[in-house]
C-alpha cells in the first residue's frame, strides 16, 4: 500500500513549463510537473507526480519513435500534434514498465499523473484500460498515482487520488470560460479528489466562484491559466472553503507567500 495512501497533499500545484527554482517547488505539498523539463527533483521532499500520458503520445517525446516502430500509434489527434497509443499485446504496458517509468523515478518523482485516460477509452473497452492502470499499480506500489477523468472505470482503478480537468468550467462555443454543470461522482472515501479549472485569471470573483463550488462538492481545487505555465491563482475569500476542508484554512496565509516567491 502506498506510504500516503490516506494523504490528501494541499496546496497542490500542476506546472508544465520549466521556469520555476526547487526551492519554490518544495512550498508545495505536492506538485505535476513534466518530467522531460525537470531531471532531477530529489532535493524536493513534496511529493512529486511526472506527467504521464498513456492514451497519446507526442512527437516530441524521447521514446515517440521507438513506440512508431512498435506499430503502436493509432492515428493523428484531430486537434493536437500527438497521436493515439494502442494497448494491443501488452507492448505498451512493457514499454512503460521496462523503460519509461524506470526512467521518471530515476529522476527523483515519486509518483505520476496518469493524463489521456479518456482517450484509451475511445479505442478500447473499459476492462482494457483499467487492466493497464491496475498493472501500472501492481508493478510500481510505492508510487503515488493520480488519475485524471476516466469518470466511467473510477469504481475499478486501483490509484491514490483523481484528477477531475475542466469539471466545473470549459470553453463555450465563443471560446470564453463558462460554467458547466458538475458530474455526478459515486466517492471513495479513503482516495482524493483534486480539480483543475482554468478561468480569466483577472477574474477575480470568477475564480472565487470556483473554489466554492468546488469545495462544496468535495473536491481539493486549483484554479490557473489553460497552458498550465502560470503561477496559481486561490480563492482571495477564505470564507469560501466549507466545513468539511477546515484545516485547509491554515494555507490562506500560506497562498500571499506563495504568489510572492514567483
């Protein structure tokens, strides 16, 4: 069982350019980070999650050609450079567990953010990806694994926590941040449930907006710009965590000093 199993890091932070020191890093409870950016984050004592793509992968990924050779990729994203993985006999599976995850803890991560899981869903069935997912665990049982949306194979996946990306706001037709109506989730109780929503950062009462709905329902929240290379934006109102999340009122004072450090 993972050490943190029952730990539910805050504040977090999901960072996928390379300007920010380790010494900033390191004020975070736990951090995202694209592993090809940051080689080597031992110093940090947090916990530190690498970007994983397992639905698709992206030219510029050091193994993008060895996974071409493996006739593995399915096709073009439509709207991304990247293209989608195939999960047929296993090769996948053997390529993240013999070379690919190796390679991030080498670097000093201790755990990944499982991305693209809805992708894999749209070319494979239910139990095949939950089978990737759940020998990912089995074959690395010290690392903390987040896995982001996926909401139908949630009950099945054995991970630490989940990522909920764009649940309580999205691009509207016009392509401006609008509002959305929230999932309906059957909860874990012993797993967190993070969320990431990108807004106007100027927006300030929109951002407010945000976190409280995002407390209410539960959730660890994080609002930030789209590109995800911006430093974090919190609730200015800390009246607008509820009862339930009470001992995050403490990273109120934190968060000033936090944003100060950028």
């Amino acid at each position: 069982m993972t050490k943190q199993k029952y730990r539910h890091p805050y504040p977090f932070f999901i960072y996928y350019a390379d300007k920010v020191a380790l010494d900033t890093l390191k004020q975070f409870d736990l951090v995202v980070l694209e592993p090809d950016l940051y080689h080597d984050v031992h110093p940090l004592k947090n916990m530190t999650l690498a970007y994983l793509s397992i639905g698709e992968i992206h030219p510029t990924r050091p193994y993008f050609q060895e996974i071409e050779e493996s006739s593995l990729l399915l096709g073009p994203h439509n709207v991304y450079d990247s293209h989608y993985v195939s999960l047929k006999d296993d090769k996948w599976l053997e390529h993240l567990t013999d070379s690919i995850i190796p390679e991030i803890i080498a670097k000093g991560f201790t755990g990944l953010m499982l991305d693209t899981v809805d992708s894999l869903l749209m070319s494979h069935s239910p139990s095949e990806v939950i089978t990737l997912i759940n020998k990912l665990k089995h074959a690395f049982p010290d690392l903390y694994l987040m896995q982001n949306r996926g909401f139908v194979i949630m009950d099945e996946t054995d991970v630490d926590a989940f990522l909920l990306e764009s649940t309580l706001s999205d691009l509207n037709s016009h392509g401006e941040f609008a509002k959305v109506d929230p999932i309906e989730l059957k909860r874990d109780l012993t797993k967190a449930y993070y969320s990431v929503d990108y807004w106007d950062l100027s927006d300030r009462l929109g951002i407010d907006s945000l976190y409280t709905q995002a407390y209410a329902l539960g959730y660890i929240p994080y609002v930030t710009s789209r590109d995800l290379t911006q430093r974090p934006s919190y609730s200015s109102d800390p009246l607008s965590i509820s009862p339930p999340f009470e001992h995050l009122r403490k990273d109120k004072r934190q968060q000033k000093a936090l944003l100060e450090s950028f």
